[in-house]
C-alpha cells in the first residue's frame, strides 16, 4: 500500500504482483457494432466441463438464439446460434486452444431472431423471477464467465449447502494490459450492469455487493459510484493498478482481505465473484430472455490502424473484426487471443470469437519472440512478484528435473498462472512454461489414480 | 502471412530489465567510485581496473569456449565485467599485473566457473579473490599508495584508518588521540582516505546506491539492514567507551563497508532470495564485521563476513520461504445450520 492509497482509499492485494505497460489503446473509443459475418463458426466446446452436445443438422435453418447444441451434464453449457441461416457443415475446426474441435458452420442468411427475445434498448428494472429461476434461465441462456475462465454461471452461482456466501464481488478489473471491452461496459451500460448485480444478488441471496475497479478506470469509478448512491448494499471499491489484481484470490484479498484456503473455492471465505461482462451477459438473460450470442470484445495492438472495442457475435471469424480495425498491420507476428499476460497465441486468422474472447491484440514481428535465456541469476524477482507466494525458480527446477511430488509440496497447483514470473525474471526464464508442465503432470496423475 | 504467425505460450511481454542490462546498470552504478579511484589515485587505478576486467573477460570467455565448448560471446551477460571492476576496486592501486591474473584465475575460474558459471556460484567471486590475494600476497596487498596531494586535504600515511585504530590500540593510544591522526569526517566521506583502490568514497557509493534502487536492480533490504546493524552494535560500543571503540560512523565510512553493503553483498547470486531472507543476510554481516573488526586481528572484516553469509545462504532461503496466499484466510466460517426436517412422530 503507498501513501497516496491511504488518502484515496485505494486499496489492493499484499503479496507481488507487477507493473506491465498499461497500453489501453482503446478506452475512449466506444463500442461499435460489427455485423453478423457471412458465415459463422461456432464450437461447441467453449467452456470448462463436457462440450456441448449437437442438436442440428446439416442443411437445418436456425435463428439467433436457437440452441444448436445442448449442455452435456450438469458442468457444460448450452451454445445458441448466433446468426440466422444455414447449418453448412459440421466437422473440426480450428478453436482459441490452436487445437481442432468440433464446430457448427452456419451459413448467414439475414438476421432473424427469435421472437421472444428482448431486443429493445427498454430498461427493465423489476425482477420477477425467484432465485432458482434465475439460476435455471442462466442455465438455459448458456452464460458462462467472460472474463476469460469460461466456467459454467450456473454452476458457479448453486452454492453448496454448507457455504455461506456475505459478499457478492464484481470484476471490473480488467487488469490485463491493453484490453478495454469491461472499462467500455462499465461506461456505456451501467443501468443494465447494475439491475445484473441485483439479480446476481438474489439469485444468491447476498445484500452486500462491490464492484472492484482498478484506479486507470477513474471515470467508471465515479459514474458506477454516482449511480449505486442510492442502491442499497451495492458499492464501489477504487483499487491500485496492479497486475494481477483481476484475478479472483488476489481481487478478494484486495477488497475483503481474506485469502482463500489452497485448493478452495471463494465460497469458502463467503464470496462470489463474477465478471462485470458476466454480469451484462446475466441481464440479458433474465431480463431481456436473451443467451449468450453476442459479446464486446477489444481488437488492439500498437499497429493496428484502427483499434476498438466491438460488439460482436460469437463465432465471428477474428478476421472480420481485424479487417473492421483496418486490417493486419505488416510486420505482425502474434495474433493473441485476450491480454498479453494470461492470452492464447492463435495460429489463425479464421479461429472464431469464443464465449470467453475479451479481446483480440496484434503483436508486432520484433516483439513475438522470446528473448535469449540466461543461467538463473538468484536474484529472486520470480518470488518477489509471485501473487501466490510461490517460489517459480524453484518450481522451474523442480519441473525440469521431474521432481513433480516435491512441486506438489511446494504447492505448484496453487499457481494461478499468471506469468508475472516469466514476465519479470531478467534471465527470461520460460518459469511459466515448466510449471505449467508440472500442474498437468500432477493432475495427470491423480486422475489415473481416480 | 497466417504462416508467420508465432504461437508461444503466455506472457507475451515482457519487463524491459534482463541480465545485461542489469549487468551494465550495475557497471554504470560503479562509475562515480571509478572517478574518485582516479581522482584519488591517478593512473595507477585505470591500469589496475584495465588490467582486472580484461583478464576477467578473457578467461571467462576462454573457459566457456574451450573448456565447456558453449556458444558464447565475449561480453555474454556482462558479468564477468563487473567482477573484474569489484576484483580491482578490492587491491590496491600499485598491485602487480601477475598478481592481478591470479586473482581473476581465482575469481572466476575457481570461484566462478568451476562451479558452472553464472548463477551457480555460492561465493562472491571478487571477494573470494580479494581474500585469497590477502593471504597469499600480504605485503603487496596492504601497501596502499598514499593518495594524490592535490586532491587529499591531509598528508596521508599509506596506512588505512582501520589500521591506525589497530596500530593505535596495539600501542596504548586511545581513540580520540588516533583520531586526531586521521582525516575529517568529511574526507572519510567524500573518500580522501588511505585503502583499495575503490572502496573509499562512501559518497560514491551512495550515489551507486541510489541508482541501483531507481533502477529497480536491488532493493534497501542488504544494504541498510548491514549499515544500520553495524552503527546499532559500533555506536553501543561506542557509547559505553568512547576511548576505546570508534565513533559508528568511523565504521561506516571506512574499510570497505560502503563497498561491500552496495556492491559485494547485494550480488543476486550470492543473497538471499526473500526481503526477509535479506534482511536477515544483511544483519548477519553486520554482526560478523563488527566483531571481527572489534575483537579480531585483522583490522577489517567486511569480506570475511559475507564471506561467511555467502556460506549461510541456503540455509537462510530454506528459512525464509515466502508465506503462501491462502495459508491464513483472514475468515471466520458462520455456523451453517442445515435445516433438518423434523418428522413429528
Ligand atoms: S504464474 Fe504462477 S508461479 Fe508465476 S507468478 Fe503467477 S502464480 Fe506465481
Ligand atoms: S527471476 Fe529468474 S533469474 Fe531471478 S531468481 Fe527467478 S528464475 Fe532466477
């Protein structure tokens, strides 16, 4: 905490953390509109758990909002067709993973939707539904988190029994360099944000409810401030711009001061976390009986002509949103699916917008690769910025020589792969990589044994 | 184009500082002592520091060519440039060219890269050297040349402070009396006083110091906790007999502990990897500087003790580990009451 915090009643999470240049290209610029592209690809693997499963065929006519495939199990999502059209084809394409996997082209015909979703710009305040209505609607509208985790809403909202949830918290963090779609959300649908936290908070029964956003956000601090005066129980919570203060333990350690257990749930210190997108995606769906076909997403990068923030359908080919922003810049050598820290290198240009795409950022040819590795100099700067207290050179280490029981004890699993390890260490150390491989190697290896 | 396209894993950025750079930070941090080296000390000192890094350069270039058979470059991560510039701040101003090889051969060959090159060392390899040097060649090692005239305020004697307090107790003088044989303080701090050839501006240092910690390359924690350990046990001393110990800013300003509380002991490789662990290390050195310079034999002790916390290193990092998130919640769980159905009977 500096002392500027104490007057401004900033607050943030204790332990590392890092500084990455901020490079919001596109905070001012308001989100627009991109048209349904002449064809879409939609997966029906979007989210954590089973993928969906098919409920259409080849040479079938859908609207938007037709559920084209259906949640397998509970742990899984419902996924709608985002356009009206043409089922082409149904095989394995490429997705945000880099990997093949099995998706639905629809071919766009028009733009027809289904009657009985709310397209109005109309405000509706009032909340009829009761809480396992709302948790069922959100299961049906296929909502999954939109920060970037994609973990099914409904399950995260059905609460065990035995939790007692005191505190719902909303990420308007958006810690991530260069990504704007949530400080843009924050800015432009703030009525429709906030009757989204009111149903959140019914649907899980909490009276206290706080927006966390990070201090580079001061206008959606004080219009979300203005506007919640007179909500009761909802409030807002300045935090220090610090990287990675969006990520779920390290939000409400900075605005609750409670850490959860390792291996634990929030629901274990009483909290709920949702993303400020969820939460829209979660108005829509109760209010305005709308699913998840749509999204804003940022398209960025130092390059790019003209970067934005957009309001897309799901299953856009990314390239239709590159060529909205003046297409690919010469020179380009990464294409990354959300923030520089935590995002995914596509190999593509024609892998789709997903549920859990915030943001599309062009990396210039010079800054793609990585820098020459050096010998560990011990300078310990991986532990110092560790937001897990984790010791990275030593995970590294321990990784390299399969050591993956003794990371076990170190508690490599903790690790909420953030990167700032690999992003600060001086000797470019690929830290993340190797831990990466000892967390799958673990899980690996319990789930043989289970 | 789309074939082009890089695919790695997460992050794709990264902090600007890498080794090199801070290598040439740490180099450019060393400057203003350089400057008074030469200030105080004229050619003598520009040879002696020419003569170390070459010598530091070369050899760890030639072992990594020819005896690892690695890929190399001559400057590689720049750090061979920075021992050879602590080796030469560490002896004085007049020492021989062969004796100045011996010492890089120690510095890096025996205490550098036989144990794998960098990162890898448990010792500081400058101060490996300088003690090595001390023992082997006592005389040549502790002639300093007497300081420029010009520049030095007082006729100095080619004896360090520390050796005239050591002399001076020897003898049966009392402190004050061998004070009045030496510089001001304000010489002691700007670095008009009888030593090695880089150890004797505290002012220089301090400016070293500063633009490390500006530069993000070290953090406070080595640093002050030794100074300030070591003017907490020299002033308690001091204040229970000020004719016979020292005065704690005589200790601080003389003897190389600036230079070692900036330069050697902040060396990454050889510290500590938590502030914690820091802050313990730098005590440490404090504590064992302090009671060698009091009770010892030798009139300094600096080297000697991070020498030894350089030993103390694993086990202070076993120690130390930082406190994991999650391991206290900072929550107290309400009582859930699970509704039972009471089944009247
Ligand atoms: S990626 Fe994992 S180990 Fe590295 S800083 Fe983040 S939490 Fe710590
Ligand atoms: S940041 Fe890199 S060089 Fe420093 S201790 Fe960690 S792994 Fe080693």
């Amino acid at each position: 905490m500096n002392l500027l915090s104490i007057f401004n009643n900033t607050k943030s999470f204790e332990m590392g953390g890092v500084h990455p240049a901020e490079n919001k290209l596109t905070a001012d610029e308001p989100i627009q509109v991109l048209p349904p592209p002449d064809a879409a690809v939609i997966h029906v693997a979007q989210h954590i758990g089973a993928p969906a499963t098919i409920t259409v065929t080849e040479g079938q006519k859908v609207r938007v909002g037709d559920v084209i495939a259906n949640h397998t199990g509970y742990v899984s999502s419902n996924i709608h067709s985002s356009v009206s059209g043409t089922v082409e084809n149904i095989e394995n394409l490429l997705d945000t993973s880099g990997f093949k996997k099995t998706a639905i082209s629809i071919r766009v015909e028009g733009d027809e939707w289904l009657p009985e979703i709310d397209r109005t710009p109309d405000l509706i305040s009032e909340i009829k539904l009761s809480s396992e209505e709302i948790i069922e609607r959100i299961h049906a509208s296929g909502v999954v988190g939109l920060g970037g985790a994609a973990f099914p809403s409904h399950v995260k909202l059905n609460v065990p029994k035995d939790k007692v949830i005191d505190h719902l918290l909303l990420n308007g963090v958006e810690c991530e360099p260069y990504l704007t779609a949530d400080h843009r959300l924050m800015l432009e649908k703030p009525e429709e944000l906030i009757i989204g936290i009111r149903v959140l908070m019914k649907a899980l029964n909490v009276d206290k409810a706080i927006i966390g956003i990070e201090n580079n956000k001061r206008d959606a601090i004080q219009l979300l401030t203005e506007l919640t005066e007179d909500e009761e129980g909802i409030g807002v919570q300045a935090l220090e711009v610090k990287y990675p203060q969006g990520g779920e333990k390290q939000l409400i350690k900075a605005v609750l001061g409670r850490e959860v257990p390792s291996g634990g749930l929030p629901a274990d210190v009483g909290v709920l976390v949702q993303n400020v997108g969820t939460t829209l995606a979660v108005y829509e769906a109760v209010q305005k009986n709308k699913p998840l076909v749509d999204r804003i997403t940022t398209l960025t990068g130092v390059d790019v002509t003209k970067p934005g923030n957009y309001l897309v359908r799901i299953g856009t080919p990314i390239r239709d949103l590159i060529n909205a922003s003046g297409g690919v810049p010469e020179h380009t050598g990464k294409i990354v699916s959300g923030g520089p820290m935590m995002g995914k290198a596509l190999p593509d240009l024609l892998v789709p917008i997903a549920k859990a795409t915030s943001g599309i950022l062009l990396i210039p040819e010079s800054e793609s690769r990585r820098a020459e590795e050096y010998n560990c100099v011990r300078c310990g700067k991986c532990v110092e910025v560790c937001p897990m207290g984790l010791e990275p050179y030593l995970l590294m280490t321990l990784s390299q020589g399969h050591n993956h029981d003794k990371s076990e004890k170190e508690n490599v699993l903790d690790c909420i792969e953030c990167g700032s390890c690999a992003f600060t260490c001086p000797s470019n150390r690929p830290l993340l990589d190797w831990i990466r491989l000892s967390k799958n190697n673990i899980r690996k290896a319990k789930t043989a044994k289970a | 184009m789309s074939r082009m396209l890089v695919v790695s894993p997460s992050p794709h950025v990264h902090d600007k500082l890498t080794v090199p750079q801070v290598m040439e930070g740490v180099i450019i941090a060393m400057i203003p002592a350089l400057a008074f080296a030469v200030l105080n000390f004229g050619l003598g000192a520009v040879y002696v520091t020419l003569l170390s890094v070459i010598f530091c350069v070369g050899i760890e270039y030639a072992m990594n060519r020819y005896l690892f058979n690695r890929k190399t470059t001559v400057l590689y991560d720049r750090s061979a440039i920075i021992t050879g510039i602590l080796l030469a701040f560490n002896v004085p101003s007049n020492l021989p060219w062969h004796i100045i090889l011996i010492g890089a051969i120690v510095a890096i060959g025996l205490s550098k890269m036989s144990f794998g090159g960098l990162g890898n060392n448990p010792f500081n390899p400058a101060l490996v050297a300088r003690v090595f040097l001390l023992t082997s060649f006592p005389v040549e090692m502790t002639s300093w040349p007497v300081p420029t005239p010009t520049l030095a305020l007082d006729g100095n004697t080619g004896a360090t402070p520390l050796g005239i307090l050591k002399e001076g107790a020897r003898v049966g003088d009392t402190v004050p009396q061998m004070m009045a044989e030496m510089p001001g303080w304000m010489d002691f701090f700007w670095g008009f006083q009888g030593g090695s050839l880089g150890e004797m501006s505290a002012f220089a240092m301090l400016l070293g110091l500063a633009y490390m910690m500006l530069r993000r390359i070290i953090s406070w924690h080595i640093p002050i906790s030794m100074l300030l350990t070591i003017v907490v046990l020299t002033g308690a001393f001091w204040l229970y007999d000020p004719t016979q110990y020292a005065h704690p800013l005589f200790h601080i300003l003389t003897g190389g502990v600036m230079l070692g509380a900036v330069f050697m002991a902040t060396d990454y490789v050889t510290s500590p990897f938590t502030y914690r662990g820091m802050i313990i290390f730098g005590v440490g050195i404090g504590v064992i500087t302090v009671f060698i310079r009091l009770f010892g034999s030798y009139p300094e002790g600096v080297s000697f003790a991070i020498l030894v916390m350089n030993a103390f290193v694993p086990m202070i990092n076993k120690y130390t580990k930082p406190r994991r998130y999650g391991s206290k919640t900072h929550y107290v769980k309400p009582k859930v009451v699970v509704e039972e159905k009471v089944v009247a009977s």
